[in-house]
C-alpha cells in the first residue's frame, strides 16, 4: 500500500499523462505533448522530494545510564587479592587482608606500622613524609624466613592514609643465585683442570722435560685434564641445547627396547672387563615419541653411573617394561655402596657431588643426572631415584607409553 510521497508521485504521474493525452487530442502537436509529459515529470520528482505531509525521520532516544553501583570498600578490595596487603593511617595498621595477617601475624590491627614490619629500610620508607620518597619499592630480606626477599610498594590515598602492598621476589632470587652459582661453579671445574696443564707445561720447558720418564708421565697427565675440560665443555653444551628445547615435546617414534640393547652392548664392550656384570630383561614394549640421541645420553648416563659406582663382579640389570598403567618403565639397578638418604634430593643439581674427589677421578663433570632429568622432563616422564646404603641403588625413568603392543615377550641377557 503507497503511502505519503508515494500517493503523490502516483497522482502527479498519472495527472501528468492525461494532460500529455488532452494536449495531443485538442492540439494534435507532438512537440506540444512532449512538453506536457516533461512538466508532469518535474512534478512527480518535486512532489518525492517535497512532500509536506511525510513524518519526519524518527531520532532514536538516547540510551538510559546504567545503573550505579556502589564502590567496593577498601576492605573487600585487599581481602580479594592474594598478597599481603595493608591499609595504614596515621602510621597505624587500620586494614589488613589474611595474606598480611599469615605473614606479619594476626596482631598488626592497630599496631604501629614500624612494628608490624620490623625492617629499617621499610621503617623509613613508611614514616617518610608523603611525595618524599616517590613509588619506588624497597627491598626488603629476612622478612617472613631468612631466605624470604620481599618487595614492599607503598601507594599515598591522602589524608595520611598508604597502602602498603608486599611481593613476594623469593624465587626470582633463587633462579638468579643458581645461575651465579652455575657460573661460579663452571669457572671453577674447568679452572682446575687448566691450571694442572699449565704448571705441568710450565715444568717441562724446564730441566724436567729432558728425562723421557717424567715428560710421558707429565704429558699424560696433561692428556687426561685436556679430557676433562673437554667432556665438562660438551656437557655444558649439551645443557644448554636441552634447556633451549625443554618445552618442545619429541614428535619422532623411538624403538625404545632397540635402543637399550644397543646402549648395553656399547657400556659392555667398553668396560675394561666389567662387561659381564652388565644384564639386561627386556620387554617388547612399543616405540614411543622420543629423541633418540637423548634418550641414548639418558641410558649412557645412568648406565655408566651404575658400572662406576656398583661393585666389581656384582650385576648391573637393566629393565624395560610396561607399568600397567600409561608409562613405560625403565630402571637401572646396581649393587653398589649406595646413596645416603640426606644426598638424593640433591643430586640432580647441577655439579653436586657425594664425594667430589671420588668423582673427578672416575672422570665425572657433575652434571651427568641434572641433564637426565631435564631430558626425562622434556619427554613428559619421570625420574626417580631410590637407594639402600650399603645395598645398592634403584634409578627409575618413567616415560609415556606408545600403543600397546600385540606381543610381550621379554628378552633376557643374564650376566654370565
């Protein structure tokens, strides 16, 4: 149905075509008809445009405000957040969320801010006057524990109100001493060796060096540090490639039963007489996602522990199964002096030794488990570490299953 202008247009077209027509009948003149048709049209543009009668366009109404609502307390703002937090007026503690209370104790309500948090530098940073002192945080140690570090920022509301905000810096302490003390401990082992090789070198461009004896007895020794410095480099090395990969899962499938026996037969071979010590009970377990050159490290490293630390003449057994569950079970099992209880949460830590000297003779950089178990991490698994002092030690590597195999045969290599 038209409406508006769309009545009028109809009308003025319609009016415009019948005064074409009269003016052909009565006049007969084409030109005459022509100009009645083009003022009907004008007529019918003007009345589209023009129309007076047309609502005009509708002006949407502006949207209503949302509705206000209420500003939290002060209160319900610390208690909402997780790290310890305060409201100080006057130099008193009026607010306090249960992080504060956990860390300072439940009596700092009403306390003087001073002794809720005895430190000096928080002392004065807390009573200086407001604007004195700017939003920078003062550090505060021994806060809590001895080996807590903790960050205090202090924010001015007026009217002589702060809020006194603590942070918790712990860790990000702990990661850089390990690395100071990674750096510190490195210059160290590869300092030792160097200095043996330059005072040996030293001696023999001196009268030493013309008797054929001590020049090969030197010589080796100097061969043998050369080495050491060489295996700590590469371990170094390849440290830092695993850490770089760290959270790069393996995506290649690894025979991991090939790989174990294949591992076992170089260690045997290479054992200046202990390679029968060395057995083997092998299930056919499925490949597993893995990279094959470090899982070789993993079995070289715990492997060769074993066949350094086990007795001579007593077995060293490796194991590879299922666990019954998702994991696939490898563990490395010797007869040795074993590991005191006190000493095996610490020995994957970077160049951690029982006996320091015990260890260096047997070749050792201190860095053999810390790389097992950053491998062991970076194919999602576990690695544990059991041991009976006087009996032996268990280490257990634990990695995620493949599709179960159709065949469960074990393969067995006894020591002989």
């Amino acid at each position: 149905m038209l409406q508006g202008s769309g009545i009028r247009a109809a009308l003025a077209l319609g009016l415009a075509a019948v005064s074409a027509l009269a003016g052909f009948v009565i006049g007969g003149s084409i030109e005459s008809v022509a100009v009645a048709l083009v003022g009907g049209i004008a007529a019918v543009l003007v009345a589209i445009g023009t129309g007076e009668d047309e609502a005009p366009p509708r002006v949407p109404e502006p949207l209503a405000p949302p509705p206000a609502t209420p500003e939290p307390a002060i209160a319900d703002v610390i208690a909402a957040i997780g790290e310890p937090m305060l409201v100080v007026a006057e130099k008193r503690v009026i607010r306090a969320n249960a992080a504060a209370k956990t860390l300072l104790g439940e009596h700092i309500l009403g306390e003087d801010v001073r002794l809720a948090i005895r430190h000096p530098a928080a002392s004065e940073r807390l009573v200086a006057a407001a604007g004195s002192r700017g939003d920078e945080p003062i550090h505060l140690v021994g806060l809590g524990t001895r080996e807590q570090r903790w960050e205090m920022r202090v924010r001015e509301l007026g009217d002589d109100v702060r809020i006194v905000h603590l942070v918790d810096r712990t860790g990000s302490y702990a990661t850089d001493r390990i690395r100071v003390d990674f750096v510190a401990n490195a210059s160290h082992e590869l300092r030792t060796p160097l200095a043996s090789i330059l005072g040996f070198i030293e001696t023999l461009r001196d009268e030493a060096g013309d008797d054929p004896g001590i020049r090969d007895r030197f010589l080796k020794v100097m061969f043998d540090e050369a080495n050491r410095m060489r295996r700590l480099i590469d371990d170094l090395m390849s440290l830092s490639r695993i850490e770089a990969e760290k959270y790069r899962e393996p995506d290649t499938l690894v025979d991991l039963a090939d790989l174990v026996e294949e591992v076992r037969s170089e260690i045997a071979a290479a054992s200046n007489g202990r390679g029968g010590d060395l057995c083997s009970a092998i299930a056919d377990v499925a490949p597993i996602k893995g990279d094959r050159a470090q899982l070789s490290q993993v079995l070289h490293n715990i492997v060769g522990n074993a066949m350094k630390y086990g007795r001579p003449g007593t077995p060293v057994t490796i194991q590879l199964r299922h666990d019954g569950g998702s994991m696939v079970r490898l563990s490395v099992t010797d007869e040795g002096e074993g590991i005191a209880p006190q000493h095996l949460p610490r020995l994957t830590e970077r160049f951690y030794r029982i006996d320091s000297g015990r260890s260096r003779a047997m070749g050792g950089t201190g860095l053999g488990l810390s790389i097992v178990k950053h491998i062991v991490e970076r194919h999602r698994g576990r690695l544990d570490i059991a041991s009976t002092p006087g009996a032996g030690t268990v280490v257990t590597v634990l990695l995620p299953a493949g599709p179960v195999s159709s065949k469960r045969n074990v393969n067995v290599t006894e020591a002989p």
